[in-house]
C-alpha cells in the first residue's frame, strides 16, 4: 500500500497547488512543452483544463460558450479535488471491521476508519449485499443514491447502481425528490405536466411580449448557475436585454435575492408559507371587480364553480371569504398592495415564475396551484409572453430548445424490486417498516431496510431533521456503504467507504443545457485518479464480477465504447474522433424554437391541443385529487395553516428559510476554496435582520446559535436590510460536524428542519416549514472541523477467505431478471428517459398523463419520431389506468 516516488512528488505538488489556488489562464496563455490543455465539462461549465506533470494547475474557461465563468469553475474546481478529505483509499469503519455482527451503530461518525485492501472492502461489500438479501430478502437493499448530481456526464453512479442490483434480484430506491417533489405529483393533475422540469418560453418571446415579470421565490441569477449537465449561463445576458425592453420585475420573497439586485424588482415581503393565500385573496379581488377573464375560464378551465364558494367564503370548510384583508393578515402584504398587485397582474401582459422552493413547504401542493388559478383567471396561460412557469430558475430556462437527439449511456434497466420509498422520507421508512403510506392515489408499504448503499449522494446532508435519521439507521440498519470521493457526511457516518474518483478523472460526456440541448460535451480525464479511487464504473464492475454478472454489467463494452456508441447515435455530422479532441460539438437551434411559447399550443387550439389532464383543460378544481380522498390535500388550491410558521410561533423566535446555495451545488464544493467569499468564521453564514440582530443583541460577524427540538447549529451572521424580519436564510448543503453537545459547528440547515410531509398526496419534503430560536453563540467548542478527514488506521491483511464466501454462487441464488428479456420500447425508457434521480416507473402515471410529461422528457432524452413510440407504447401498456385501456 505504500507511495511509489513519483506519486509522492505529484501528491506534493497538488498539495502546493491546492494551497496556492487555481489559476485562471487567459484564452490567449501560451504553456511549456511540459504543459497540456485538456478540454472537459462539469456542472460549472465548460473548460480547458490545464496539466503540468500531471497536476491540474489551472483552468481556461470558454468565453466563447460561457457567458459567465463563475468562481466555483474558476477557483473551486482545483481546491476541491485535492482536498484533504478525499478518501484516498478503501475504508472500514473500525467496529464494523471487527464484527460486523455487532457493529456499534452509534458509533458511526465518531470512530475511525480502517484502511484496507480494494479486493477485501468490495469482499465486504458484496458478501454484506448477499447476507442482506438472504436473510431479508432483495427489498433490505436500498439505495439512497437518487441524485445524479454527483457530475454532469453520462455514466452517474446512481444509474450504474441500479443497472447492478438489478441483475441481481433488484433493490429498494426512492421516488421522487427533493427538489420538486410535491409539484410533480400534483401538476401533472392540474396542469398536465409536471411543469418543475419542463423547459419555459422562448427567451426572445418574452422580450417582445412580457411587460410584468413575477418572481416568487424565484432567482434564476443564483440558481442558474449550476445545471444538471453542463452550465454555460447563456440567459444571464439574455435578462438584461428582457429587462432593457422596459419589462417591470416584481419579486414576491421574504429576501432581496441576486436576480432582484441585477433586474432592479419591485420587492414584496412577504410571510413564509404564506403565498397561496396571497393568490387565492388577488383571485378574490379580480372575480368581485370583474376583472377576470370569464371567456377564458369557461374555454380553457374546468372546475370553477367548485372553486369560487371557496374564495368567496361560501364552501364547507367554513372558512371567511379570501378577501385582501383577510390575506394581509396572513402574509404581512397590505390588503391595499394586494388590491395593486392584482390590478396591476391583470392589466399588463404577465409572466408567472414559481420557484420550487414555494412547494417544499407543508402543504407545498397548493402554491403552485393557486398561482395557476389566478393566472388561468386573468386568461394569461399560453399566451406570449404571458402565462405561469415554474422552472426559469433551472436549466437556463428561457433559452430555445434545439430539439436534437442527444446521447445517453448505459441502460438502469428493470428492478425487479418494486418497493419505493418517497425521497425524503428515508427517516420514517427506517422507523416504520412494513408501514403502509399513500403517494398519488396509491397506497404502498415501506420496505423492510436493513443494508443503505450510497453513490454519488450526500443523502446525510439532504435527509430532513438529521438527528431523526442518526437514531433510525442506529435502530435498522446493519450496513452503509459509501461511494464516494470526500469525505463527506455520508461517508462519515457510513461502515464501508469505497474512494470514488472526481470527475476530472475519468472519461465522460454530457450536454449543454438541461433544455436548449445545444451542446455536446466531451468530459476528458484530466489527471489520474487520487490515491487509489476508482471511478464507479470500475467499482460497479468489479463488484459484478464478484457476484457473477461483470460481463451482463458492461455487456463486454469498455468506457470508451459506450460513450463513442452514446455519440454515434445522436445523428451528429462531426466524427467522434474530432469530436473527442476538440471537446465540443455545437447543434443547430431551429428558429420555430426561437418562438416557442410554454403551453401555446394549447392555447392556439385546445381541443386539437388538450392538456394532459383527465378533463384536457387547466383543472381549477380536480376529480381526480378528489377522488383520493387525501386527508391533507383537497382538490382545490386552499390556504391550509403550515404545522410551524410565523403565524404560530412563540415570540422571538424566526422561521429559517434554506434556499440552494450561491457558491455549491448543494453539499458540493461545501470544503472547496470559495467558502472563504461566504463562511463566518469558517462557518455557513445566515442572513439576518437588521431589527432581528438588534433585538437579539447579533453583530455582523458573530456566530450564532439557530435550535430548535429537532437539533442545533452554529453559523456565521450576515446582517443585512435585504431580509425581512421574522425570518433568517441558510444555505442548505454544509458538512457535518457534530459538537459534544450535538450541535452542528458547520451550520448544517436539516439539524434543524422538519420530516413532517408536505401531504399524503406527495409524501414531499417541508424544509423550508421551519421554526427555530436564534441567539449569539459565545460557546463554541472549536473550529469548524467538519473539511477535516477522519482518523484514519491501517490493517495489515485481513486474511479474508473470499473464495470460500461463495458470492458469486449465492447471487446466482437471488439474482433477478437481467436486460436480455427487456422490450424495445422499455430499454429505451429505462436507457434514455429515467437517469435523471431514480427511473419513474410507468405505473406511477395514467396513459394521458405520460403524454404529458414526456412532451418535455423526450426532448432532454434526445429521442426521434419512431423511438417516442415505441417508448409510449411501453408506457401506456404499463401505466396506472393501462387495464382501462
């Protein structure tokens, strides 16, 4: 295991460079013959990477393609992948190690760590899966690795996963997510989409046709700067053009975001959770002044007059009319500013944008919903530059899409395991196996988990109140396995940690622009890997050969193979050869697209273009939420009291509003460099104001303690008149360090956040309903050490008799269905349409609500005319309503 010479002397001279920082090369820079430019993509945006011996020394962004190189590609890239707390080498944790029998499971995150060999942690690994599935069954094994933000290329761990455990009987996953996992079960009933990911209006529409522009919660200048593939911020100066077109920006927000300072919006404060009474009183308003447009509810809606007593205080529940006085109560707007803001909605040619954030709330279901009632009301959905969207934060929406196929990797495949669990609930299903629960309609049960395997994924730092699933995995589960190249929560807290590799070492490919579809990237290795990672590939594979289905894994295709065939198959005129070298390929954007506006189809002709709804119409009222009968989620946008909010909290205390961050893509780049533009004292900074840190007695520059009955934390204060008072901004995504007194010195947000569901309808994640006390902090008990590695000790060999542990004639036992037997239509689904999270399995949708949704998932999945069908055929064949058929 020791350091050969030359790895020490490049180890060395990443360690100075990391010190150093990155440097930024001018286009124009001229390098040494002991130099390399190696072109390469990541979620920050494209780049040339620069190489010397061997070591990334720097970065040379394209100015031509990215309209604004951020810092996190400028300076982060580099300091995080020579970090300390990269794992090095194959780990397990030291009780663990001695018994994994009776393994001490609370002592995770606390014990160290014990070196071993690749062949002895993948023997534990392996041998771990295999006595989980004997004993319980394939439904123990879950995986916690949904999200497929681990790096922008085409071959993301979490689809790998699932492609190996399905061929060896499957495992539990999850479904949905956090990001906008109430919306995208709700909408697709109400709307006939999903709507959360679905690609927006034309930018060149909006700039010709939008005279108001609405953000609530939304803030596309923080928010775009990361994507899912690869981020090259064309919309950023696309903005300031709309906004040099005399648009008015009115930002409906409890803080002033970076897209209000830059589009200089009108700012409305307003109470947390509090919006859909907002838009149910402006609903109010424009119906008793006639204001609304009555030819275009009765052609485009359906359910009005099951709508209408509500707002007019006439429906069962009892409640007073939704008057604007009776909404400033709730939302802390004037009933007088509300009365403005709907005349001023209904006179001038508006667009909607919702952030996800408004529905990662309890009761998250009905603020998009009330948006789309009102906007319905005043006839503006589908109308150019007018309507409701709630995806311009992501993906550079706004940006025309070019319609191309675009190139995919290796196919999931079926799970032959149908057992799900919702993705924040991760808490509830270990506390409560066998539980029952419902999820759109359908009542399912929680697997009976006993083994957590973890790639790509912090779910450590995403999981809701993070002392709730510390005593939940303590009480069930026997095993966590972490793939991974940090050290990270989810490293920490695991008994198995597998050192994956950076992107920057390893062979990938990706796209440009989550909609436009514009760009194909190559993702060129850059260095070697870090001490002895593997990329998850390699991982997987040879955890399949182990198991005996390495050759089913890979179906005898190199990396390389795979990503020439995912090119080939885009159509594409360049030869990957050329390609390859270059590092880019540009696509045509047809000037139809230049054009588009969301749901204008629709509006042009309804009945040739219905939704896909039950009804074919924006249902304002919904049978089919009806129909389910859920407690919590009525078929109707109503303002239903949040479990915690300003509205019923104790005196002094703030509600803690946890938006994405400015500088990570969640807990990524959490250790990098460019903390130091933000960190407090090496902490999160939370934003406070003014009049709070007077009250409270809170400098700027203090530390100070946010807890609550969930947890605690430490984080750095940023006072400032850009935040309301009553509520406090933490970025969510911080590393976790936990004091003696189990406080997080990091400043991690879910030590805080509640588990409670948005409803029964979704099962979707509350984080942003949450209530804390605030106050300085004078008893830190140290620096924040949460960007520190582990302790760290080394075995000598394990003696392990990995012959005699018999795995690959046990998984024969259990193994399940394999892709041989998959038919076209469903390879397809599986290969091209599902690597985004975990795959949507056809049965969570009716067959007109797949038609919906995949209007915008084809077009990210890059898929022709003749691939579509067959995929909808698969789907419809398989879908919830299939036997009405």
């Amino acid at each position: 295991m020791g350091m050969t010479r030359r790895g020490f002397l490049k180890a060395s001279v990443a360690s100075a460079v990391a010190a150093n920082g990155l440097t930024w090369f001018g286009v124009d820079e001229v390098f040494g013959a002991d130099t390399v430019v190696i072109p390469s993509a990541s979620h920050w945006g494209p780049f040339k990477a620069v190489v010397k011996n061997g070591v990334l020394v720097g970065i040379q962004p394209l100015n031509d393609i990215d309209a604004m190189p951020t810092k996190m590609l400028t300076e982060g890239l580099i300091s995080r992948v020579y970090h300390k707390t990269r794992v090095k080498y194959p780990m397990v944790r030291k009780s663990y190690l001695a018994n994994p029998a009776d393994s001490k499971p609370h002592l995770r995150g606390k014990e160290p760590f014990v070196r071993v060999s690749w062949d002895e942690a993948l023997a534990l690994a392996a041998n771990a899966i295999l006595n989980t599935a004997e004993k319980y069954g394939n439904e123990a094994l879950f995986s916690s690795s949904y999200g497929g933000w681990s790096h922008a290329g085409l071959l993301r761990p979490q689809v790998l996963q699932g492609r190996l455990f399905g061929l060896i009987g499957g495992h539990s996953v999850t479904t949905g997510d956090y990001s906008g996992g109430a919306s995208q079960v709700s909408l697709p009933h109400i709307i006939g989409d999903m709507e959360v990911y679905s690609p927006q209006t034309a930018w060149e529409v909006m700039a010709d046709h939008t005279e108001v522009m609405v953000w609530v919660g939304c803030d596309p200048f923080k928010n775009n700067r990361i994507e899912y593939t690869v981020a090259d911020h064309q919309m950023f100066p696309r903005w300031q053009l709309i906004k040099e077109r005399g648009v008015k920006f009115v930002s409906i927000n409890p803080q002033y975001t970076p897209t209000d300072v830059a589009m200089e919006s009108e700012w409305v404060k307003i109470v947390p959770n509090t919006d859909t009474a907002l838009f149910l009183a402006m609903s109010y308003h424009v119906y008793t002044t006639g204001k609304y447009d009555k030819a275009y509810v009765d052609k485009y809606t359906v359910g009005f007059d099951k709508f209408l007593p509500y707002l007019l205080g006439k429906d069962a529940d009892g409640t007073p009319p939704k008057t604007p006085e009776w909404a400033a109560k709730i939302t802390g707007i004037p009933a007088q500013k509300i009365v403005e803001l709907a005349e001023l909605f209904a006179s001038k040619r508006t667009q909607f944008a919702g952030a996800w954030s408004l529905q990662r709330a309890h009761h998250g279901e009905m603020t998009h919903w009330a948006i789309i009632n009102f906007a319905a009301m005043l006839g503006k959905i589908g109308k150019p530059g007018e309507g409701v969207g709630f995806s311009w934060h992501y993906g550079c929406g706004g940006m025309p899409q070019s319609g191309a196929v675009m190139p995919v990797g290796l196919s999931q495949g079926r799970n032959p395991v149908k057992a799900r669990c919702p993705a924040s609930r991760i808490s509830e299903m270990l506390m409560n196996p066998g539980k029952q629960y419902t999820r759109d309609g359908a009542t399912h049960t929680y697997p009976n988990v006993k083994l957590i395997y973890n790639a790509g994924n912090n779910f450590m730092s995403h999981q809701q109140n993070t002392n709730e699933l510390l005593r939940a995995m303590n009480k069930q589960v026997d095993t966590v396995i972490c793939q991974d190249p940090w050290w990270c929560a989810s490293s920490r807290f695991a008994d198995i940690v597998l050192p994956a590799t950076s992107a920057l070492e390893r062979d990938d490919m990706s796209t440009g622009g989550t909609y436009s579809n514009d760009k194909i990237y190559a993702m060129r290795k850059v260095i070697e890997p870090y001490g002895e990672s593997l990329d998850d590939f390699e991982i997987f594979r040879r955890l399949g050969e182990l198991m005996g289905v390495g050759y089913q894994f890979t179906e005898g295709l190199t990396v390389m193979q795979i990503l020439e065939n995912s090119y080939k198959a885009t159509n594409q005129t360049v030869p990957f050869e050329e390609f390859w070298e270059k590092g880019i390929v540009k696509i045509e954007v047809p000037d139809k697209m230049r054009r588009w506006v969301r749901h204008g189809d629709f509006y042009t002709d309804p009945v040739k273009n219905p939704l896909h709804t039950k009804s074919g119409k924006i249902e304002l009222y919904c049978s089919e939420i009806a129909s389910f009968k859920v407690p919590d989620c009525p078929p109707i946008p109503k303002y239903l009291e949040p479990v915690e909010f300003l509205g019923n909290a104790k005196p002094g205390q703030v509600h803690v509003v946890s938006p994405h961050p400015f500088n990570r893509v969640h807990s990524q780049m959490a250790q990098a460099d460019v903390r130091k533009y933000e960190n407090v004292k090496g902490r999160q900074h939370v934003f406070i104001s003014v009049e709070d840190a007077k009250a409270k007695g809170i400098k700027d520059g203090d530390l100070v303690e946010l807890y609550n009955d969930r947890g605690a934390l430490i984080a750095g204060a940023r006072v400032t008149k850009n935040i309301m008072k009553g509520v406090v901004s933490l970025e969510e995504g911080n590393w976790i360090q936990l004091d003696s007194r189990g406080r997080c010195n990091s400043g991690a947000i879910n030590m805080i956040t509640t588990s409670v569901a948005s409803s029964g309808l979704s099962q979707a994640t509350s984080a942003n309903t949450c209530i804390a006390n605030l106050k300085k902090c004078t008893d830190a008990e140290s620096e924040n050490l949460a960007y520190e590695p582990p302790a760290i000790e080394t075995a000598g060999n394990l003696g392990l008799d990995i012959a005699g542990m018999k795995l690959m004639e046990r998984a024969a036992a259990i193994k399940g269905a394999t892709m041989a037997n998959m038919s076209a239509g469903e390879k397809l689904f599986y290969e091209r349409c599902t690597l985004c999270h975990v795959p949507r399995e056809p049965g969570d949708f009716t067959k007109k609500q797949w038609h919906g949704i995949t209007q915008s998932m084809f077009p990210r999945a890059g898929l022709d005319d003749a691939q579509k069908k067959i995929v909808l055929e698969f789907l419809e064949k398989n879908a919830k309503d299939a036997a009405a058929m």
